[in-house]
C-alpha cells in the first residue's frame, strides 16, 4: 500500500511499516497544502492510506467522496506511539478505500 503522513504524524512510525510506501506530506514539498487540498492530491497520486493526527478532520472535511483510507492517530506524542505499533499497522492493513478510523493512544 501506499500510505502518506501528514505534518504531526511521527516519521519514524514508517519503520513499523516495512511492506508499504511511505511518504511524508514534507517530503512531497505538500507541507503548506491544506487538509482538502493534500486528500486530493494524495488521491491523485493514488496513495492508498492517509495518516494524520488531526482529530478535528472529520468536522472540517466531507469524506464521504473520498478514495483513500483515512486513519487518524490520537497523538502526535512519539514516545506514546512507538509503544503500540501493532495497532497502527493492524488498521492500516485492513483499511479499505474511503474508510476512516480513529485510533485511541493510551
């Protein structure tokens, strides 16, 4: 799959994602690009799973219409993340194109 982070998601998660093709939002040069904005142009270049830590996203943006997964992290904390990798990584291999999932980070 092809999974982009946006700006809060940690970089270093994409190591607990070794079958996949991770990008980051920086590295696309789409770090000024909106949320509506980066979900369509993440969509036009056909990536698959889209992981922020924007919790406000659903209230912000229709996704109804939207191709690509959506899964959403309950911190942006590095340290609270790289303790349940699994579970990120179980929700990424089974999201489904235009699903949306929040994770809880204990």
């Amino acid at each position: 799959m092809r999974v982009l982070f946006d700006q809060g998601t940690p970089a270093p998660l994409r190591h607990a994602l070794p079958g996949h093709s991770v990008s980051t939002a920086f590295e696309l040069g789409w770090a000024t690009l909106k949320n509506g904005e980066l979900l369509a142009a993440a969509e036009s270049l056909s990536f698959d799973v889209f992981i922020t830590t924007d919790t406000n996203l659903k209230y912000q943006q229709n996704l109804k219409s939207r191709r690509i997964a959506i899964v959403v992290l309950g911190t942006t904390s590095w340290p609270r993340i790289k303790i349940v990798p699994e579970m990120i990584v179980s929700t990424v291999n089974a999201s489904t194109a235009g699903s949306y999932v929040e994770i809880a980070i204990p």
